[in-house]
C-alpha cells in the first residue's frame, strides 16, 4: 500500500499515528500567569547530551486558546518547563492529566497528582514521577500546519526516584517505560536487552 497524506489512506483509522512507535511520553509541567499545568505530549525526545537538551511538540488547540494549548502558551510567557517522566504504575494519573480543562485550571488537583517545586526553575513537576528535567526553553517554532508547535529546552536540573536508580542505572524495568504505541494503544517496556556497538 501507498498513499499521499493530503489524499488520505482510506483506512478507519490513521496508520501514521502507529508507525513510529513506541513514543516516550512527556508529561509537562509548567506555570503561567493563570496557575500551573500540566499534560502528556507523545512528541517528545531528547535531541542532544551536551548541553542536554529535549523537545516536544504540540499538535492542536482548545477554545480559550486559540492556535495552541495551555503547555505551549504558559511556556512562552515563563520560558520554562519540567518534563516529568512516568513509569506504568502511573498511566492512569498521566491519562487523567490529559483532560481538556479550562485555561487555569491545575490538572494536578483535578487529577489529585502531587506536586513539588522545581530546584533551578519556577516551575512545578510531578513529585513521584520517575524522572523530572528542569528545562529552560530556548526556542518555540512554529510548525506545518494548523496548531502545531515544538518546543525546545536546555536541561538545568534531573530529578531521579530512588527506587529508579538500580545497580548505578536508570531503571524502570520494575514498572515499565510508558510509552505510546497509537490510536488508544500504550505499552510499558520492561524487557531489555544490550548490544555493543561495532
């Protein structure tokens, strides 16, 4: 099968969103003039070592945010945020989080999600979250497309759980890596294996 995007598939359902999987999921934090927010994006990745450096991107808007959502907006007025990394044990509070509720509105009490401040930014982040990069935005581009934004950042501060930290590693076999598969489907990642590199 082949198909042009702008000519459709003529599937009952969009394979893109199932092709490049799995798709680490992060959960964002951020404060704005409104209070503070958060919500799991799948576009996300870490784009660069040294310095750090991850992204992730938005991909629609919501009525009392014309062109974008609550991430990206508070964002661009703080120039700060916290990618919160969960583990399988949490999915349930990261899909709650994914509520389409009114500007101002904290996902974390309407979630019942914890919440601790960050240390080199002002920020919120997700206090047993499995991991959490303080990050400074460097740069919001806007994309193809209606609605559609990535956000870069420089990461200034790493939180790791310490039951995540197994024999000098991040691990979070016990539970899983949450990740996005497509369509309504996730998946947890436990099983590893390693290779060396020729």
């Amino acid at each position: 099968m082949f198909y042009r995007p702008e000519e459709g598939h003529g599937l009952p359902h969009n394979p893109l969103n199932a092709i490049v999987a799995p798709r680490p999921i992060g959960w964002i934090s951020s404060r704005g003039a409104l209070g503070d927010n958060l919500g799991p994006y799948s576009f996300c990745n870490l784009v660069a070592y040294v310095p750090p450096q991850i992204m992730f991107a938005s991909t629609s808007s919501k009525p009392d945010r014309p062109q974008t959502k609550d991430s990206v907006a508070q964002i661009a007025e703080s120039r700060v945020f916290c990618v919160n990394i969960a583990d399988g044990a949490m999915r349930d509070q990261v899909n709650a989080s994914s509520a389409a509720l009114p500007a101002g509105v904290s996902e974390f009490e309407a979630a019942g999600i914890a919440s601790a401040e960050c240390e080199t930014i002002d920020c919120p982040r997700v206090a047993h979250a499995a991991a959490s990069l303080e990050c400074r935005m460097t740069r919001i581009l806007r994309l193809a497309g209606d609605a559609n934004w990535m956000v870069l950042g420089v990461v200034t501060g790493i939180h790791l759980r310490e039951d995540c930290i197994v024999d000098g590693r991040f691990d979070l076999r016990a539970n899983g890596w949450l990740s996005r598969l497509g369509y309504k489907d996730y998946t947890t990642t436990t099983s590893t294996f390693e290779m060396e590199r020729p």
